[in-house]
C-alpha cells in the first residue's frame, strides 16, 4: 500500500511538472527544445523600450517586433543601444559562443521585470522573436489597436535550438504565376514558424518565371497562356485566337529584391529549373532545344492533358516536353541559364528538376539512339543519367551544387549529386546510404498541393493529406546516417492552386506539422498538445488575416458497400472532444440532428448525405453535403 501511494505521489508530481511545463496559455509552435514555466507575468508597459547592439543584422527583428507591439497595443516603442533604466526588453548577442544553440537557437527568459532574448548570431535572436511573439495574446497579431487586452507574457526559461537545418517550402510559382508582393507575403507567413529555406518551383510546362539576358522569348513566350477556370488537367485545348495573356515573370531586379527580402528574415532561396522533363514553356520559346519534330508549333500549356498517366510512371507524353538530351544546343542554352541563376542567388544549390520525363519520344528518335551507341548507354534511364551529369558539371562550373528530384537516382548519378525525395522515404533513405545529402519531402507526409478534408469540401486532387498524416512526419528515419539529412520540406504544388489565399488555405495548418518535424526534437511531439496549439494559432491566423484549412474539425468519411449492395457511411473525426450529426432528409443538421455513433445504413431512397460537427454547443466544422450518388462512387476508395 506504502509503495502504491508513494507511486501515485510521483505520478501527480510527474504531471504536475508536465502541466507547468505545457500550460495552457503557452502555445508555441514549433514545440521548442526546453520550456519551464515559473510564476507571475511580465506586464507590458505604455512605453516599451528595446535595448540591443547596433548590427545591422538585428534590424529586422527589432523593427517586427516594434511593429507588432506599436500596431496591437498602441504603445510607444523605441530602441537604444544603452539605458540607464532597466529595458522591457533586451536581445543579447553573445561574447562566448554557446554551442549547444549553434548558428540559429536562442535562450528566451521572461520575468516580471524583462524580457531577455540571448542567442549566438542574429538569426537566433529573430527566431526568439518569433517565439516572444507567439507569448503574447492572440490579439497581438491584429493590424489595429486592441482595446481590453491585458498584454501580459507568462514567466519562463526556453532554450531551443533546431533539429535540421534545411526547414523548406516549395512554392510552385510556374502553374499559376504569384507577384513578387505574394511571394513576399508567403515569406512572412513562413518565418512565423521557423522556416528558413523557399524552394521556388520557376519554370515547368505552364511557364517561364525568371528573365535570362539573351533569351528574351523564355519571358515573352514562356512567360504566357492562356487563362483557364476550372479543374486543371481537364481544360479544352486553347483555340488558336485565344488571347495569351495569363502568366508573368521575374525580372532580374525583382529576384535580387526577393533574395534580399528573404535574406533579411534569414531565409535562405532555393531556385529550381525543371529538366529535362517539364520543360514545354522553354521549348514553345525555343524549338530547336527539342529533337522531335513539329517542335515549331508547341505552345505553352495552359492545362490540358498532355501525359497519359494510366499506365502510371514514366507518363506517356502526347508531345514531346523534354529537352533533347542529344542536342549540344540544350548544354549551351543551360549553360547560359546556370550562370545567370547563379549570380542572382547566393544560396549554395540550384535544383535541376530531373522528375516525370516521358520516355516515350527518346526511345524512337534516331539522334537518342545515336547518343547511345557513342556513349554506350544501353536504357533510357541511363540517357537521362548521361544528360543530369553533364548539367551537374555546369552547375558546379559556377561554384554551385547540384541537386534534383530522387528520378535523377535511377541510371545513375554522381556521387556529389544532392536529392530531394518526395517519391515517399525509401528513395531518400536509398540515397542517403549512398553518401548523399538528401531533403526529405515525401508524398505522404509533406504534399500540401492534396487534399487535407473530403472531397466535396476541397478542389478535387487524386490523392489526400489530413494533418495527423502531415504530423506524423520523422525527417530522419531510423538506420540513416542523419548527417546525410540536412533538410526537410513541405511540397506546394499549384496546378489547381489560383491564387495567394488559396496557397494560404493548402499551407496552414499542415505547414505547422512540417515546421514542428524540422525544429522540435521527435520525443516533444504528441498529436494531442499539438492540435491545442494548432487552435490557438488559428485565432493568431484570423488577426493576421492569413487564411487556414479548419479541416480538422471536419469528419474523414468512408462508404462501404454490403453484399446486399446496400451502402453505410463510417465518419471519423480527425481530433477529440466533436460530436458529429447527419441527415438524410435534405435538410441542414445541427446538433438536435441524429449524432453518429456507429456506421450509419444510407436509406433507400436518400438522395443527400449531409453531415457537421459540433464542440458541445458550438459549430465548429463546415456543413458538408454529397449527393448519395456520389457517395456510391466512393466504394473502395
């Protein structure tokens, strides 16, 4: 009996730590390395002074929080170098480096009388900015002056420091062209939750988004289509007297402005050129880079079918996307990209493409196969194999380092060559064995572009995401050398993706779980705590006037077919504490409706399936309604 108490003792003081660790007014994402909570507040006076070194690197820091503050609460903020007073808030560079925090950690201490933000170089101090930020009341986010708030941060010692240092979002700005404006405003929306790499997808069928001196038809063809609405990949074929007047670019001067925006919210570009494959809107410019004939009439894509995929992957190509492999006028026309894109972006890779090139076009054409025989090449993956090391050298002419999609590891590739991975994470597990640097991005845990609730809610992708899939991201599997892991990503692509609040909506909140699997260490994560966190954010979202998917209120819902050919709907609710209630009447539900408990039998005669979930008495998920027709279609799925 003595030992049963003196166990019940430990486990109470067990959660008790864990409770004050993990109060319920410290939301934090991602969840940092180390966080204990102490008693009291720190309160925030009327005129909030700033106290940090005069490095120029500290600016963006203290001019966002001096933003925040001055916009929410209406307090008068200023900054110094020195005070004789103690400052609200002070960031400290600090003399002796502290390794565990490395190049972009901080310590944060709150007490009642300061604010202490200490880190080792500057970006560790914006990060810690981020995190004070996300301490404050929701409100702090709101452009306007808040009345009735009390501004008070809870006492605390954090020290946190990342796990990867490569935490990316890839932003497909080629299927639908985004203003230098909306790329920043992604920018500002990214950094909120530690990433630091912006993978820019530039060019693909559906256009060319960056100008290159001395190929000016890359921008005044490449750049253009014509506008499509609808479901992308089902378009009709554009008429021939269809305006082409739907896409845009980059200038030169617009990259070196993004770089440096970037730069100083310590983000790091990533520009990426999509060859061989992919490569329509260069070719509609230029036809002489492709070796099938009738090149000359090719037009950039405006999405319409042009690869079979029934047969899956390669594709059939019903035109020739690809850049010939055994044109010596392709390495002459990458080689002048290569330098350009070199010079306009510092960070140290370029990334290649290398992904979805249809084979079909090289197997039959005579200057392939004559490539072949010279070089001894005896399969088409070994061709493309041929084509990613001659562009690797380029790239490493101009001092840069080449990475591509995991294609490039079939036929084989250099040993230097870096890979992203996103065909799941066998093939980065493959080629981290190998001796690669490797980025995780696989399919089932960090493809933003699908689906995160039903169908009928959602533009219609063949393949869905939910965010407890996205948290169950581990970017470092076990058995792998982590040191070949230097990154993880989240993938945006935006064939069906039309506009900024729409990139918005795919991003937030499964950019949360990618965020927390790159910062947090694996043993803070629990599904749980992050989903309160997630809801809290959502408030901070709404003041930001950022847009999110609230999916997780929604149930996921699966139809089933009895051998009497009868159909039953199962609804399973993403996260706890929901009631969900239906119809079958064509009317709207709310919670005096049925509540599901078990799977429900679709009646005879029902035409309409209409289902909502509530949190006690609020309506909290969106009135989902599918015709039963439909749901008959689901069968299987």
């Amino acid at each position: 009996m003595k030992q049963l108490t003196c166990l019940l003792l430990a486990l109470a003081f067990s959660l008790s730590l864990a409770a004050q660790q993990r109060s319920a007014n410290v939301n934090l994402i991602p969840e940092p390395v180390s966080l204990v909570k102490n008693g009291g507040h720190f309160a925030l006076p009327q005129q909030v002074t700033i106290q940090c070194a005069a490095v120029p690197e500290l600016k963006i820091a203290t001019d966002l929080l001096k933003e925040k503050i001055g916009a929410a609460t209406g307090s008068f903020v200023n900054q110094v170098t020195h005070s004789d007073k103690t400052p609200a808030i002070r960031f400290v560079l600090l003399a002796k480096k502290d390794e565990t925090l490395g190049a972009e950690g901080y310590q944060l201490s709150v007490t009642p009388q300061q604010i202490l933000i200490r880190a080792n170089e500057a970006n560790g101090i914006f990060y810690g900015v981020q995190t004070l930020l996300q301490l404050f009341p929701a409100e702090i986010e709101s452009k306007e002056k808040v009345a009735g708030v009390k501004w008070h941060v809870p006492c605390l010692e954090i020290t946190d420091y990342p796990r990867l240092g490569w935490r990316g979002l890839m932003f497909d700005v080629a299927r639908h062209f985004f203003t230098k404006d909306e790329v920043k405003q992604y920018i500002d929306a990214m950094v909120r939750y530690k990433f630091n790499l912006l993978h820019l997808h530039l060019t693909d069928d559906e256009g060319w988004r960056i100008e290159i001196k001395g190929l000016p038809k890359l921008t005044e063809v490449g750049a253009w289509n014509v506008k499509k609405v609808g479901t992308f990949g089902n378009f009709t074929p554009p008429a021939a007297n269809e305006p082409r007047n739907y896409g845009g670019f980059y200038t030169q001067d617009d990259i070196r402005e993004l770089v440096q925006y970037a730069k100083e919210r310590f983000v790091n570009i990533l520009p990426e050129v999509d060859v061989p494959g992919h490569s329509l809107a260069a070719i509609a410019s230029y036809p002489e880079l492709s070796c099938t004939p009738g090149a000359e009439n090719y037009k950039v894509r405006s999405g319409e079918q042009i690869m079979d995929w029934s047969r899956g992957a390669p594709p059939i190509a019903l035109l020739d996307n690809t850049l010939c492999p055994a044109n010596e006028k392709v390495y002459t026309f990458l080689d002048t990209v290569i330098t350009q894109i070199a010079k306009l972006f510092p960070f140290e890779y370029i990334h290649l493409g290398g992904d979805e090139a249809p084979h079909n076009f090289w197997e039959k054409n005579e200057q392939v196969k004559q490539l072949m025989k010279r070089e001894g090449l005896k399969t088409i993956p070994q061709v493309q194999a041929y084509f990613e090391k001659r562009v690797e050298q380029i790239v490493i002419s101009k001092g840069k380092k080449f990475m591509g999609w995991d294609e490039i590891l079939e036929g084989g590739v250099s040993p230097t060559a870096a890979v992203m991975s996103w065909r799941g994470m066998k093939y980065g597990i493959e080629a981290a064995k190998a001796g690669h640097n490797v980025v995780m991005s696989p399919t089932e845990f960090a493809y933003i572009d699908y689906m995160q609730a039903d169908e009928a809610t959602e533009p219609r992708v063949y393949a869905s995401l939910r965010l407890n899939k996205s948290y169950q991201f581990n970017p470092v599997p076990a058995g792998v050398n982590p040191k070949y892991i230097i990154g993880a990503q989240a993938n945006l692509w935006t064939e069906q993706i039309y506009n900024i609040r729409q990139a918005e909506y795919m991003t937030w909140p499964r950019g949360f779980a990618i965020a927390e699997s790159a910062w947090s260490p694996a043993d803070k994560k629990e599904w749980n705590d992050f989903v309160s966190r997630t809801e809290d954010h959502f408030k901070r979202l709404d003041l930001a006037e950022t847009k999110y998917s609230p999916a997780i209120y929604d149930p996921a819902i699966r139809v089933r077919r009895a051998a009497d050919k009868s159909l039953s709907v199962e609804l399973t609710p993403e996260i706890q504490g929901l009631d969900i209630y239906y119809s079958f009447d064509n009317s709207t539900p709310d919670r005096f409706y049925p509540k599901y408990t078990a799977p429900v039998a679709v009646p005879k005669d029902a035409s309409l399936l209409r289902v909502v979930s509530y949190r006690g008495k609020e309506q909290v998920g969106r009135l989902i309604s599918i015709p039963v027709s439909d749901l008959g279609k689901r069968v299987g799925k």
